[in-house]
C-alpha cells in the first residue's frame, strides 16, 4: 500500500475487511432473527443484551489485536522482517495471556451481570442461559482476530474473509438446526455460534502457520527484548483500551435502556443490530485506512498520507450519506424482519432509534478515521482521548435526559449523536494544529 494509486488499492483493500465483518455481523444477526422470531420478543430482549456484553468483552481483544496489527503494518513498511518477528512472539504471548484471565473472569463474575446490567427479571433466564455457553468462545475470538490482524498488516485482507464466509454460514444452518429442529432455544443459538467461531479461529490459525513465513521461527533466532514488548504493550493496550472504553459506554448506556423495561429492551435489540451493520463498513474502511497510513508511515512518505486521508474522507461521507437516506426511509420494513409486526410499540420505539443514529451516520464515519489515523502514526492516546470523550458525553447525557420525564428514552437517542460530533470535531482541530509533528 506503499505505491500505486492510492484510492484504488484502499478500496480494493478494504472489501473484503468490509465483507469480512458483515459476515461477523451475521453471527448475532442470525441469533436475534432466529430468536426474535421462533422464541419470542423477552428471549430476544435476552441476546440482544447478551451481545452488548459480549462485544464489551471481546472488544478487549480486539483492541489489542488491532494495536499488534498497527505495528506489524510500520515493521512491515519499514521492511524490517526481524522487528515483524519479535512483534508477533511477544503480542501473541501477551494477548494469549489476556484472554485466559478475561475468559476466567466471564464465568467467574456471570452471575453479577443482572445487577451491573439492571436486567429485568423475566429476561435473566434466558440472558444467563446464553451467556453460560457464548464465554466459552472468548478463546475462538482471540484466534481469529490475532491471525486476521497479522494477515491483514501485510496486506492479506482475503483470507479473513474466506474463513470468516464459511463459520458465518455455518452459524446459520446450525441456528436453524438447534432451535428449529432441537428447540434448544437460546442455548442452541449459542451452541450454533461458539461452534462457527472455533471453526474460524481454527482455520485461519492453521493457515497462517502454514503459509506465513513471519511465522517460521528458527532456534534461536528471535529473542524478545524489553523496548520490543514495551513497543507492542503500548501499541496493545492504549488500543485495547480505546476498544474497550468504547463498548464499556454501550454497556452503561444498554444498562438505562433496560431499566425502562423489556419493549424498549427488545426495540434496542434489534435497532442495534441494523444500527451496527448499517455503519459496519465504515468502520473496517477505517481500519483499512489505518493499514494504509501505518505502512506509509514506516515507509515515510507524509504526502502519499495526505492525499490518502482527503480520499478517504470524502468516501466515508459518502458512504455515510447514501446508508444514512437507507435506514431513515426503511426503519419500519427493517423492524419488521426482526419483531413480529403485531408488536407494535416495540417497532415504533426502534423506528425512532433508527431515524435518530441513521441521520448522524457520516459522525461516526468521521470518528472510524480519527481512530485509524491517530493509532496508525503512533499516537493511540489521542484515539483513547477521543474515544473518552464521545462515550462519556454520550453515557453522561443519557442519564440526564433520560431522567426529564418530557423526553424519557429519546434523552438516550439522541446522547449518541452528539457524542459522534463532539468527539469529531475535537479529533479534527488535533490535526489541524499539529499535523506537521504527526505526519513526521
């Protein structure tokens, strides 16, 4: 991504990542559509929940991918094949470290989830069921995320795709087999996910030590030094706490959504699926621009960076505009494939979180690039910062004016929005007044 047109190769780059993560999507998709439909709105209430947690958990390891991925792509545009082979030893060991303790404290803390989450009562059976089964896939998690970032800091962003493709279609047939066929209910749809993620997980691991000769060590020939592991540890961690700060925000903003009960629940449910798949690909074309900007960044070629972050600005506006017109005009329709149209003060409450997030998509857009940009040039502080700053208003806002009787839940609708912009625009005066000393 050092050379050649650059709005071409980011393009071509960023598809299958885009097509990757939709897929992902479809893993929680395929439980809520499954679930909502054939179990019943409390038992889709449930998973909805359910998946707020888990993406707070598994956006730890993300995180921490993502930092490893950031400075695998500067070793790799530096060329340096020795530094890519002492980064991927020491992240491995470090992530891999990380993930047994996080997966020991999901099950060690499950039942403390009701309280922290203010779940109601009637939705706990179903959410505990769920969750006894999805932890046991934090592992696969880790797996997959590892070797997809490893991949794709070289410039492999097909493979991903291609094992992601399979588990994702996987999930699916299972689904329908374990709740439709089995009525295991919500433990199935659980049962149908964690078995597609070890399938992923497995796979790519498998393939990338066959194929990648970063992973070809000799005796003897990598040690890990001190500066590496503080390298990638700051890389690692400040990302993985921009990931996790993020999702911990929906987290305490999905705990005030429970607590004005199991319609308003099962209308965030499922608005925040067709939310998250809608601004999706703007979110891996961010992480694709950060792949981009890192290699050149290594390479050091700070006008080949500017160009490119005109360029993806522009496509990310547009993008976000064209999805934007999408979601407003068929919130309904879209409801309707998740909740039965018989329940209609679920579907009306979803129609007015999608029309409120779907008219601010180019902010969040906006704020994917700031993230990429910031982590890429090393400056993930600034991502944290930002990612500080629009979770906080957001979760600040949503208990004040949710609090006002006039305005009630809608307080929390529109919190997002303005958190998207406020954080935007702090993200954005950082560049201008110092661009120079970033780009150097």
């Amino acid at each position: 991504m050092t050379k050649g047109k650059i709005m071409p190769s980011m393009l071509l780059f960023s598809a299958p990542m885009i097509l990757g993560n939709l897929l992902q999507q479809c893993y929680n998709i395929a439980d809520t559509l499954i679930v909502g439909k054939l179990v019943g709105p409390d038992a889709l209430a449930a998973v909805g929940s359910s998946f707020t947690l888990m993406t707070f958990l598994t956006s730890v390891l993300l995180g921490l991918c993502m930092g490893s991925g950031a400075y695998f792509s500067i070793r790799f545009g530096e060329k340096d094949e020795k530094g890519l082979k002492k980064g991927i030893l020491a992240s491995f060991l470090l992530i891999l470290s990380i993930t047994v303790i996080l997966n020991g404290a999901a099950f060690l803390f499950l039942d403390k989830v009701k309280a922290f989450m203010n779940v109601p009562e009637e939705i706990w059976g179903y959410m505990r069921d769920y969750l006894a089964v999805i932890f046991a896939g934090i592992f696969a998690v880790f797996l997959y995320n590892y070797f997809a970032s490893l991949l794709r800091s070289v410039g492999n962003s097909l493979v991903p795709l291609i094992f992601l493709a399979a588990s994702a279609l996987l999930n699916i047939g299972l689904d329908l087999l374990f709740v439709l066929v089995f009525d295991r209910g919500v433990k199935g749809a659980a049962e149908a996910t964690v078995i597609a993620q070890y399938v992923s997980g497995a796979g790519i691991s498998a393939y990338s030590l066959k194929r990648l000769p970063y992973l070809k060590f000799k005796k003897g020939e990598v040690k890990i030094t001190g500066d590496c592991l503080r390298k990638i540890t700051g890389f690692s961690l400040l990302t993985c706490v921009q990931q996790s700060v993020m999702n911990l925000g929906i987290l305490l903003v999905q705990g005030i959504v429970n607590g004005f009960g199991p319609a308003v629940m099962t209308a965030f449910a499922a608005a925040v699926k067709i939310d998250a798949f809608a601004y999706m690909p703007v979110q891996d074309f961010g992480n694709a621009f950060s792949t981009f900007i890192a290699q050149n960044y290594g390479a050091k070629q700070p006008e080949r960076i500017r160009k490119g972050l005109k360029g993806a600005a522009l496509v990310s506006v547009s993008f976000c505009a064209i999805i934007s017109a999408a979601v407003c005009i068929f919130a309904r329709p879209l409801m309707l494939m998740f909740v039965k149209a018989e329940e209609t003060a679920i579907i009306a409450e979803g129609v007015r979180y999608l029309r409120t997030e779907g008219a601010f998509y180019f902010g969040i857009g906006c704020l994917f690039l700031l993230y990429g940009f910031y982590r890429a040039v090393g400056k993930p502080r600034m991502s944290v910062v930002l990612t500080v700053f629009s979770l906080g208003t957001r979760v600040a806002l949503s208990y004040i004016l949710s609090a006002i009787p006039e305005i009630g839940v809608k307080g929390i609708w529109w919190s997002i929005p303005i958190g998207w912009l406020l954080a935007d625009a702090a993200g954005i005066i950082y560049y201008a007044a110092s661009k120079k000393k970033l780009l150097q």
